[in-house]
C-alpha cells in the first residue's frame, strides 16, 4: 500500500482549500474595508486586518496538513489542526452567544467542528482498512 493517498484527507483538504477560497473571495475586500471604516484607532485596524489574513493563512495551513496527512498516519498533527479549529469553535460559539445572543450569525462554527470529526473518521477508516 505504499504511495497510495487516503482519499477521505484528499477530500478535506480539497474541502479546506475550498473554505479557505471562500474566505478570500467571499469575504473579498468587504470585511477588511468594513473594519477600516469602523474602527477609529490604526493600531485597531491594523490588528483586525493581520486577523484577518492570519485566518486566511491558517485556512490554507490546514488544507496542507490535511494532505500531509494523506500520506499517513500522524496523531500528532491530526490532534493539533483539531484542537485549533476546535478552539475556533469556542470563540465562534463564544461571541456569537455574549455579543449577538444566538450562534447563527457566525456559523462557521459548524465547518470548525466538522472538519475536526471528518478528520478522526477519516483517520479510523484508514485504521480499519486491512494492510
């Protein structure tokens, strides 16, 4: 079985890679115009901005990962994309509840949880597939 790819981490990478796409084109120059026109202080803006494109970054990191762990297993870096977009789920969840009183308006909570248990399902199919 050497060399070959498991196609359930090609499908979140792909998916990833697609999130990440959406967050660029979707979001486009939209939010970033939106946050400086809103926020008064450069140093405010500034920070709101380089989130931002951190998001981005990280998006693209993850569809990386997710190919990397194509290639085999890794627990390691299986846990630690997980654990992040896992943490992403709090905050998204976190804000969504203390600053809007409901969790819909920022959904992406669903994808940071999706992909996390995608991923484990993907790894325990690999693991159960005969060598």
């Amino acid at each position: 079985m050497e060399g070959i790819m498991n196609k359930e981490f090609i499908g979140l990478a792909l998916l990833m890679a697609g999130t990440a796409a959406g967050h660029v084109v979707l979001g486009g120059p939209d939010y970033p115009e939106q946050f400086s026109a809103v926020l008064e202080s450069d140093r405010l803006r500034a920070m709101a901005l380089a989130l931002w494109h951190a998001a981005t970054v990280a998006l693209i990191a993850f569809s990386a990962c997710y190919l990397l762990l194509a290639r085999g297993p890794n627990p390691a870096l299986l846990w630690v994309t997980s654990l992040i977009q896992l943490g992403w789920v709090a905050l998204f969840l976190f804000y969504g509840l203390t600053n809007l009183g409901e969790i819909w308006t920022l959904w992406q909570w669903v994808l940071f949880l999706a992909f996390p248990l995608l991923a484990f399902w993907a790894e325990q199919r690999r693991s159960a597939r005969p060598v």
